[in-house]
C-alpha cells in the first residue's frame, strides 16, 4: 500500500532540499569562479579544491552519519548543522585581497594565500553542510520514505540542484563577479538564508521513528565498510558502483561549466540561455521520479544515461547558442533524473535503521571518488587548454569542450555496465 506523506513533510523536503542545495551550487560551482575571478586560481588549483572538499564532505557524513544513528536522532543534527553551516558561509565575505594584504604584509602573493584560505575555509564549510545535509538529511529522508513513495521523493529532492541553479543565477545577475564588494554581499545573503532555515527547521521537521544502535560507535562508523555489509548487500554496493561511473562524468566537466559558458563561449547572456534549460529539466526530473516508482530502475535509468551521453556530444560538437541550449537541456535532463533514479534505488536497497551508517558509503559513491577522479581527468584534458593574459598582467587558462568528450566515454561506459547488468538480470529470470 501507499504510504502518503504529509504537507509538512513535503514542504520541509522542498524548504530543506533546495536552500541546502542553493549553498552547493556557490561551493561547487561558484567558489570555483570566486577564486579564478579574484586571485586568478589554476585548473590545478580548482581541481585541489574540490578533491580536498570531497575527502571534508566524506569524512564528515561517515563520522557524524554513523554518530545520527548512535543517538537516535536526525532534526538536531540537520537543524545546527545548517545554523553553523550558514555562520561558515558568511566568514567567505572577509576573504578580500584588502583584508589579506593588510593580515600579511609581507607575503609575496596575496593571491596564493587567498586560494590557500578559500580552500581551508571550504573544507570547514564541508564539514558543517555535509553533517546537515549530506550525513542527517539524507538519513532523514530514507528514514521518512518507504518504496511506495521514494521515487516521488527523490524526484523532488533531486530537481533542486538545478532549481538553485537558477535561483542563484538569476540572484547572481544582478552583481559583478568581478568586484571583491558583490562576493562579499553574496556570501553575506547566502549565510543568512541558510541560517534562518535551520532556525526554521526546529519547528518543521518531524523526527522519524527509527531505533538507534546499539552497537559501539567505531563499528557504527565502519559498518558501511565491512566486507560482511558488502557480502550481505551485494546488490546495494552494485549500484553504489554505478552511481560512482554517474558521477564521475558529471564532475570531470562540472566545475568548469560557468566557466565554459562564460570564458569559452563568450556567453555574457548565459543566464537567459540557461533559464528554460533549467525550468524544463527541473519538471521533468520531478516527473521522473514517478516514473521510476511506476516502471522500475532499468526503464527510468537507460533514458537518463542516453539523455546525458547525447546532451555531451552536442555540447562537444557545437559553439551555436541554439544548439547549446539543446545540449545542456538534455545533459541537465540526464544528470537531474539520473540522480533521482540512483538516489530512489540505493535508498530501497538501504537496510531499515541503518541509514545513517550508510550514508558515508554513499557520499564516497557520489563525492569522494568522483571528486578525486572527476576534476583530475578534467585538469588533464585542460592540461594544455589556451590561455588569456588578464589586464593585470596575470594568465587564466580558458576551458574547452574536451571536458564533454571526456565525459562522455564515461558515461558510455556506465552504459555498457547497465546494459550487461540487464541482460545479465534478463537472463536469469
């Protein structure tokens, strides 16, 4: 039977999902161009960015995941999480070149130190989101949903990252990215929300009922580890695998995509290109979620692979503003409601009360490997990528397509995995 959840809990998924979802979309994809916009950062040291964010995030949701399930509790967790989360946003307002030369007069660039602190500072940040977010959200949200309802729900949880997408673009707009004042005035707004939303949480959130372990908290912490889990849940860590290959290829071209739009392709309008891209994909990852409760993984999954293998190759092939718009619909199509679909799937094949323990196995699946092997194939396609020489006598490097084409053999890849798997699957019944 269909369990049917109630208003509050669909307007604390959607409040929770995407005001978390919106501080992401600045860490991973905005910080990226805070610091090559204010201290001319590297592809190198992007790529350092984002693989020490990933190992922050992951360390985080195994220890405090496995410690929401010593306890028994989810709200607390989620609640202060996003309260310290937001306090930690709001310290990127005073990393400014002004402020670090006046800290370090004597260095000789401020702008390998203001790297070195937006890095530090982002794995602090991590630390705070990931507790909230990645480790007792997504803890609260398996706990909350059962198989007759989690397709729906994930289509919901998986669309907000292009819903903040364009929240922020469109937020963003209305500032120059090139001045040290409007990252400071972002970062200010930014923290703000995320704080009152975990001050909000305190009244909204309905804890779920779920026993706690008993166990020791060390084995808590390992138990997503264990061969023994693995041996249990073979089916499980086969998918956790699939969804390791998914997101590999998001992250090989993912931190460079505003970059791409704005420095490559010289779109300054990239916003109002992107707009519909995102609206649409957004309805259509909600929609699919539903889909995925109706015909299952096999079916919902083989459309989001193809929708994101064809979506590359058009933004590999063509530089048309036409024709990239088709291109990042049908990529933002394949990457949105493929996250539903693995999302719902792993969830179903999560063992019921262990889901805080999982949840570091999963964050391993969806960002720290892909967080190390993505952003590393990117700096090497980009290894030789052209570069600029800025009006301060300083070189940027420009990203090209070949983070598309890299992507995409990827994604091939995960393709053929799936298709054996279903013939493999086919065959047995």
């Amino acid at each position: 039977m269909r369990k049917k959840l109630s208003p509050r809990f669909w307007l604390a998924l959607t409040l929770f999902s995407l005001i978390g979802q919106v501080a992401w979309v600045v860490e991973n994809m905005y910080l990226n161009v805070f610091i090559y916009k204010m201290f001319n950062a590297s592809a190198s040291d992007i790529s350092t960015m984002v693989a020490a964010s990933a190992v922050a995030a992951t360390l985080t949701t195994v220890f405090i995941g496995a410690l929401s399930d010593k306890i028994g509790k989810r709200k607390l967790f989620i609640c202060g999480g996003y309260l310290l989360w937001g306090i930690s946003i709001l310290c990127f307002a005073f990393i400014r070149t002004e402020i670090i030369e006046g800290l370090f007069p004597m260095a000789v660039s401020s702008a390998a130190i203001g790297v070195s602190l937006v890095i530090i500072l982002d794995c602090v940040m991590t630390f705070f989101g990931s507790s909230a977010n990645d480790a007792a959200f997504n803890a609260w949200l398996t706990d909350s949903t059962d198989s007759s309802n989690r397709g729906a729900a994930e289509g919901i949880n998986a669309m907000m990252p292009l819903v903040s997408i364009l929240a922020v673009f469109g937020g963003f707009m209305a500032f120059d990215l090139s001045l040290s004042e409007s990252w400071s005035t972002i970062f200010i707004i930014i923290g703000a929300v995320v704080l009152t939303v975990g001050i909000s949480g305190f009244f909204l959130i309905e804890e779920p009922k779920f026993e706690k372990q008993e166990g020791s908290y060390f084995q808590n912490v390992i138990y997503g580890f264990r061969p023994s889990s693995v041996k249990q849940n073979p089916t499980l860590y086969f998918y956790l695998l699939l969804f390791i290959i998914f997101n590999i290829a998001i992250q090989i071209f993912m931190p460079y995509l505003i970059l791409y739009y704005e420095v490559s392709l010289q779109m300054t309008n990239y916003v109002f290109i992107m707009a519909p891209a995102i609206i649409l994909a957004a309805i259509v990852t909600a929609l699919w979620g539903k889909i995925y409760d109706k015909k299952g993984f096999y079916f919902s999954s083989v459309f989001s692979v193809a929708w994101l293998a064809v979506g590359f190759i058009l933004l590999f092939l063509f530089r048309s503003a036409a024709l990239v718009f088709i291109g990042s619909l049908l990529m933002m199509c394949g990457y949105l409601s493929g996250m539903a679909v693995f999302g719902a799937k792993i969830r179903d094949l999560t063992p019921v009360g262990k889901a805080g323990m999982l949840q570091g196995v999963r964050i391993c699946s969806q960002v720290l490997i892909p967080g190390l092997i993505g952003p590393f194939i990117g700096k090497t396609v980009l290894a030789n990528a052209e570069t600029i020489t800025n009006s301060d006598g300083t070189v940027s490097f420009i990203p090209n397509a070949n983070i598309f084409l890299a992507a995409l053999i990827v994604t091939l890849i995960l393709a053929l995995v799936l298709s054996c798997s279903f013939f493999r699957t086919k065959k047995k019944a």
